[in-house]
C-alpha cells in the first residue's frame, strides 16, 4: 500500500507541474494543492509504517506469553496490547490522510477557481 501511494503521489506531482508548465492560469493553484498532496501521503505511510510497529512489537513481545499448551490458543493480534496501544492514533492518521487526500484537492480547485464562479454569476 505505501509504495502504491508514493508512486502515486509522484505521478500525481509529475503531472499537475507538467499541466501546470504549459498553463499560466494553473501555476498558483497547482503550488497550492501539491502540499497537500504531500501531506496526505506522508500521512498515510506514516499510518501504515505505524501498523507494521504494532505488529511486530506484538510479535516481539507478547506472543511468547500466549503461546498455546494443548488446550490453549495463541492470541489474535487485534487483542494484543500493541494494537489496543496503537489503534487510536493508526485511526486518526488514516482519517486524517484519507480526508487531505480526498477532499484537499477539491476544495482547493473551488477556492481556485472562486474568482471564475463569483464573475459567472453576474
């Protein structure tokens, strides 16, 4: 998932400063959406790098106190201390790049491009 995203971002990047080199009018709001781009790719590998802490840690440090006798069963990481520990702000981290991401972009194309729709009404 994170190579995935960085790839992406790299395109998305390439491409907005490639439009944006050929188009006067898109250079201002093409600096402006960039970093949020960036933030929400930072942040949702961020996340993902956070999960693969939880993950091992928890099979660093708690599986061996659960490992099975014969009657037993190893515990399910989702109830390991290292996620209960790690959840919240894997949580947070994923919102919070899945909103830059999805709703940076158009929210800076209609501030962008507010001067056009205020002009269009008159």
């Amino acid at each position: 998932m994170r190579d995935r995203i960085l790839v992406g971002y790299l395109a998305a990047a390439a491409a907005l400063i490639g439009y944006a080199v050929d188009h006067e009018a898109i250079k201002a709001p093409t600096a402006f959406i960039l970093p949020f781009l960036a933030l929400g790719a930072a942040v949702t590998i961020t996340q993902h790098q956070d999960q693969i802490v939880a993950f091992n840690q928890y099979m660093a440090l708690e599986r061996w106190d659960h490992l099975p006798s014969p009657a037993d069963h190893i515990m399910n990481f989702d109830a390991s201390h290292a996620a209960h520990q790690r959840m919240p702000r894997m949580l947070w981290m994923n919102l919070t790049g899945q909103l830059t991401l999805l709703c940076g972009p158009p929210v800076c194309v209609l501030l962008s491009n507010y001067p056009f729709l205020r002009t269009a009404g008159h």
